[in-house]
C-alpha cells in the first residue's frame, strides 16, 4: 500500500518504475566493466605480442 502512494506521487520516495531503473544501469554498469576488463587485458597482451623481436 505504501508503495502505491509512491508510485500514485502521494508519498515521498523512490517509484517502482525508478527502482526498476536503478536495477537495470547498476546491470549494465557491471557489465560494461567485464567488458572494460577483457578489453584491458586484451590490449596488455596484443601490446606484449607486438614488443616481442624477430617474430
């Protein structure tokens, strides 16, 4: 019942729909940092490969 009253603007606080959307980019923003990761240690190796003489 509380939460409807926030959702209806009758009561201060955080809506479903913003709490859904908080879920979602706190989702996204881990992902994005798996990825910056991968990416990281990918460039570290490529780099690596590139430094090594005669091959």
């Amino acid at each position: 019942m509380r939460q409807a009253e926030i959702d209806q603007g009758d009561r201060p606080g955080m809506s479903s729909e913003e709490s859904a959307e908080i879920k979602r980019l706190k989702r996204e923003n881990a992902e994005l940092k798996r990825a910056n990761a991968i990416l990281k240690a990918a460039s570290v190796f490529f780099a690596a490969e590139l430094d090594r003489p005669g091959q």
